[in-house]
C-alpha cells in the first residue's frame, strides 16, 4: 500500500482529536441549555441551541472522517467507499438546520446594532467624552422601593470611559445592580462597556439566576472579535420576595457585605468575561436583613497608587466596618475622597462605586 497506509493513519489521528475537541464543546453547551428556559428566554435558547448544533455537528463531522480514514488505512473497495459516503449524513442534516438561520441571524444583528448605535453617538459632534461617560454611569438613578442607593464615579485621565454601572427592576420583585470595568483603549472600551451593559439588562430580566446571564454575555461578547479586551463585572440581584441576595462576579474586585455586623467579601465566582467562550460561572444566594448594605467598585478604588503603596481592598472593608449605619451616598462620597487623598490628587484611572441598603 506503500505512503498510503500511514498517510491514512494520520489524517485519522487528526480528524479523531478534533473530534474530540468539538464534542467537549459540545457537551459544554448542551449543559448550558439545559439551564435555558425557552418560554422566558426564547432567544437566547435559540442562540445556544444554534451553538451547540454547530459544535456537535462539527464533532460528527471529524468523527466519520477519522473512522472513514482508519477503514481505508486497512482495507481497499467497497468498504472503504462505503464508509466514506456516511460522511453525506452530517451534510444533510446540516442542510436542515439551515432553515433556522434567519431567525439565529436575526437575534444576532440585534447585538450589533446595539454596537452600531454605540459608534454613531460617539460620532456625534456634541457628544462630549463626559456626556458618553454620563451614559455608562449616570449621575442620576432612579429610587426603589424598600432600596437606598448612593453612587459616585470620578473620571480618569484617558479620553474616553470604560467603567460602568446599572441598577434596575429585573422583575417587580428583583432589583439588579450591576458594576463593570472595560480594560481596553480609546473608543472601542467604551463601546464594549455600552454594549455588555445593555445587553446584560435584557440577559438578566430573562434568567434569575446571575450567572446564567454572565455566561450568555460572555458567550455573546466573545463571538465578535475584539483584540486585547476583556471585562470584569460584578452582579447583585436582590429579591424582596425571598428576602435574599445572589451574586456573581466575573473576575472583579470583591464586593463588600455589611450582613450579620460584620464585613465579609464576596469574591469572584468566574474568569473575566471574554477570554474564553465557554467559560462557567456559578452564583452564590445570601440572606438579606434590614439595614444590610453592599459595597461594589471598579478597581480605579483599589488600584490607587501613593508611590509603590496600593488603596487596597483592606482600607475599603475597613471604612463600610466602621460606619456600618451611615448613608449609602455619604459611603461612597468618604471612600472617593480618601483615595484621592491616599494619591495625593486626582485617582488617574477610572472609579466609579456604588451603594445598596435594603431598608
């Protein structure tokens, strides 16, 4: 059989490993969908079921094609034709699935027209990098009921902003409260902070559960290529219903807990969003008290420099640990002042922190 025998062989051991590849994928996503329901998140089921067709269809693929190339590694004829001709299955089936295209492509236009207005307001002649920085974090938001919320943000020296943060209704009985921070340059952070922001109040409105929606706007953020970005972000979700908070980060700083008298951190629970597309994320449920309140920032707090001297998490646990009944707005007014006292000026990174008391 001369070359061909080892040729065979290999093309076998190649398509086999990715195979292998793909179906770790794919049983990824398929665990994903399990965890979507599609009568209260229709389109995002529609979006993981796309994927995990896509990746199982590839692992089919690779499969046949490794078995075709071990059989005719071994044998010649009517086997090894036959063999080959299984390779029409996947085709077909793909040819199928082709009909749901339309409506996979338009839920993902959706998220690129959030990013094409994002371009077009920047565009704008009088849209001035504060006004811009005004949108990602507002110096206004709006009250709620059982809820007292206090916030600042503090531009840093670069033209444009890349920390963010949202409060909102999820549901009548759940209110979100969202931190994030965008490590990129220029226009294309901010864009990426305006796009994860929106598309992560329609994520959680959808899924109650917080790391549900991280993983589906990881997932969404990482399809379009964006060199040398990446996210970090922080949710709360409080329910009045159950009296309870639940939390997920993604790579960000510690949100502080005043819970119980005393301070505890809640820490990460995931990688940053947009290294990895199949990254997992978990969430963690606490009880809420009356007068319980949550400390959450970008790290512009943390990272605040005098010489080779860090802010720290430490001095932040420290200030909501020893002002434990003070007012959420009045929290975050000291804590912006003692950094830029502790940098002796102006923090030159972005800050913004953000406040919560259940009353």
């Amino acid at each position: 059989m001369g070359m061909r025998t080892p040729v065979l062989t290999l093309l076998g051991i190649i398509c086999l490993a990715a195979a292998m590849s793909w179906a770790r994928s794919a049983r990824h996503r398929y665990r994903l969908l399990g965890r979507i329901d599609p009568e209260t998140a229709p389109d995002a089921y529609t979006l993981a079921w796309s994927t995990f067709r896509k990746e199982f269809h590839s692992a089919s693929l690779y499969g046949l094609l490794a078995l075709a190339s071990f059989v005719n590694a071994v044998t010649e004829g009517a086997w090894g034709a036959l063999v080959f001709s299984l390779v029409a299955i996947p085709a077909l089936v793909s040819t199928a699935w082709a009909r749901h295209a339309v409506r996979e492509a338009r839920i993902a236009r959706q998220s690129i027209d959030i990013e094409r207005r994002a371009q077009e307001a920047l565009e704008q002649e009088d849209l001035a990098p504060k006004a811009w920085a005004g949108r990602l974090a507002p110096e206004d938001l709006p009250e709620f009921s059982g809820f007292e919320v206090g916030r600042v943000y503090q531009a840093g020296t670069g033209l444009m902003a890349g920390d963010f943060f949202d409060v909102f209704k999820a549901s009548p009985t759940r209110l979100a409260a969202v931190i994030g921070d965008v490590v990129g340059h220029g226009i294309e952070a901010s864009i990426t902070a305006f796009q994860a922001k929106y598309l992560l109040r329609t994520f959680l409105r959808q899924f109650r559960d917080p790391a549900q929606a991280l993983e589906e706007l990881n997932l969404q953020m990482s399809s379009v290529e964006r060199s040398e970005e990446f996210i970090s972000l922080v949710v709360l979700v409080f329910d009045t219903e159950a009296e309870t908070m639940r939390y997920a980060s993604a790579g960000h700083p510690a949100t502080f807990l005043w819970h119980e008298r005393e301070v505890r951190p809640l820490r990460s629970t995931g990688p940053l969003l947009m290294l990895d597309p199949n990254g997992s994320y978990f969430s963690r449920e606490v009880p809420l008290a009356r007068d319980d309140m949550a400390v959450m920032y970008t790290d512009g707090l943390t990272e605040a420099r005098n010489g080779d001297e860090q802010f720290g998490e430490e001095r932040v646990g420290d200030a909501v640990r020893r002002n434990p009944g003070i007012l959420p707005g009045v929290l975050c007014k000291q804590l912006l002042d003692a950094a830029n006292d502790f940098s002796l000026g102006a923090v030159q990174d972005d800050l913004a922190i953000l406040a919560i008391r259940k009353l």
